[in-house]
C-alpha cells in the first residue's frame, strides 16, 4: 500500500481536521518517518497534546502557538518512546507545565521473548529508543483521559513497541505506529514483536472505526480495510519466509534480499528487521527453529508442516 501523494502538508501548521482537532506536521521526514511525525492537539480549551515529536525548537514553537486565546494545554500524551515521538514531551511539559502521561519507559510492555533478545545484548534497529522517557502519569489499558469536552481511551497495542499505546476519541482512533497513514509499520526486535503486533492488530479489528489518526501519513479513511490488509501483508510475507525456508535454512538478511525484491537499498536493513521478528514469530509457534541460540544472524531452519 502506497503512500498517496497529495499527503505534504506545511510543518509547523495547524490544521483543523475536525471540530476539536489539529494536526501539526513535525519538521523531521525521512524514509522512516514519510513526510515527519504527527503531532494531534485534542480540545477547544483544556488541550490534549499526542505525540509531541522530536527535539526540535521550532516544533516546540510551532505548538505552543497554536493554543488560542482561553486555550491551555493541560495533557500532554506519548503514544510511545521512539526518538521521533517522544523527545519534545520534556521541553513542552516545562513550557506549559502539562504532566506527561505514557504507558511507561522503554522496556515497559516488551515481551519475555524480546526482554530475553534484549538481554542478550540484540540492539534494536530502525528510529531509535528515547531511554530517557519517563512519563510523569503512567496509563495502563482501558483507562481513560479526560478533559472538559473530550475523553481518549487508552488501547495497549505492542507490536511496533512495547509501551505502544493507541488512543480512542469516540469512533475515531490515534494509531501512532501501529497502523499509519503510508506503510505498513516497522516491527523491530526487541523493540518490536511481530506477535504482540499481530494480535494488537486483531483487537483493533473487533471495533468500528470511522477513522484513524496516524502518527505519519495523512488520515486512514477506511480503518477496517486497512487492518486487515496490514495483516494479510503480514501473512503473505509469512508464506513466502516458510517458503523459501522449504528450500534451504538462510538468515534473515538473505531471506530480506530474497523476499524484498522491490525495496530500495536505504530500506534493506529494515526489511530485514522485519523478516527476524517474522522468524521470532514462526520460532515460537513452532514452525521455524534457529540452528543454535536465537539471534539477528542466526540461520533459520522450517518446522513444522
């Protein structure tokens, strides 16, 4: 699925996308990020910030120009701690004073499989881990936030991350990572586990949505179509790894080269990634085995059927 073209909006902008809510574009594109991270303000006067952004001065300015006159940031809410997401919480909280809230710090939410890849000294790759983010307000599923004239549930979806959490305003949903306006989301061990995502993806599914809200990319118009290409994406890819597995044991690299035929080399290291958290999957469920310890450069072997 590719990202539509007309999706270019001015960083440091405003833009009303509803009664309620505006969108600020990040100045921070890049082949991880699209056109740059998506910052929401959420209120008419006690204003919800998601997903302040990265370090950036001008986009610290940017936001604290769009609080109006009788307007006040009093929330200020991370979906998750990549560098390109999380950084600018610090500074806005000092500006405005708003408390940060998340679901916790970079290990929160992993998994015993990816603590254990974590453990072992496995680096993750792709946009890089705030390990300083600490929210000041710590949120746990089901539970919601709320200000005078909005409320957003908390929705635990780990998969890209951890800590990452999706944000239900009534029928429309702030999916960060989890599912984007542009491609498909990075799953990166041991940041990312591919079966916390596939499942977090299907809890998603159970609900009707009119629309999401991404943390890159323009807004998801068809938020069920879209989940469920997201995950027939990842069951083709799943096919076509015990595929080629059939043939003959190979590393995730090989596979990523043999699978990704299509990918530009700047995005080779991430398909690859990719492939090892699909590997991490099929490992636990029986259908593929490393030949030794589980690790990025193991060879991997099919099992099963």
């Amino acid at each position: 699925m590719q990202a539509p073209d007309d999706f270019n909006p001015q960083p440091g902008a405003a833009t009303e996308l509803e009664p309620g809510l505006r969108r600020i574009l990040a100045p921070n594109p890049s082949p991880m990020t699209y056109r740059g991270t998506n910052t929401y303000l959420i209120g008419t006067g006690s204003l919800a910030v998601i997903d302040p952004g990265p370090e950036s001065a001008p986009h610290l300015e940017a936001i604290l120009a769009a609080v109006q006159p009788g307007q006040q940031i009093t929330h200020i809410i991370v979906t998750h701690s990549h560098l390109d997401h999380s950084p600018l919480a610090r500074g806005l909280s000092q500006a405005t004073g708003a408390p940060v809230h998340g679901y916790g710090g970079a290990g929160a939410g992993r998994s015993d499989v990816m603590a254990r890849l974590a453990a072992s000294g496995l680096a993750g790759g792709g946009e890089g881990i705030d390990t300083q983010f600490a929210p000041d307000i710590t949120v746990r599923d089901g539970e919601v936030i709320s200000a005078d004239g909005w409320e957003l549930e908390v929705i635990h979806t780990p998969g890209h991350l951890g800590n990452h959490i999706a944000l239900a305003w009534g029928d429309a949903c702030f999916t960060a990572d989890h599912v984007m306006g542009w491609a498909s989301s990075l799953v990166s061990p041991p940041d990312g586990d591919l079966t916390d995502f596939m499942a977090s993806c299907r809890r998603l599914r159970q609900r009707r949505w009119r629309v999401f809200h991404p943390g890159h990319g323009a807004p998801v118009t068809d938020p069920a179509g879209r989940l469920d290409w997201l995950i027939a994406h990842r069951e083709s890819r799943e096919a076509a790894i015990l595929q080629a597995l059939a043939q003959a044991p190979a590393t995730a690299r090989v596979l990523a080269e043999q699978i990704y035929t299509e990918t530009p080399p700047s995005l080779l290291n991430a398909a690859e990634r990719n492939v090892f958290a699909h590997l991490v999957d099929l490992s636990g469920r029986g259908l593929a085995a490393p030949q030794g310890t589980i690790s990025a450069a193991a060879v991997f072997e099919r099992r099963g059927g």
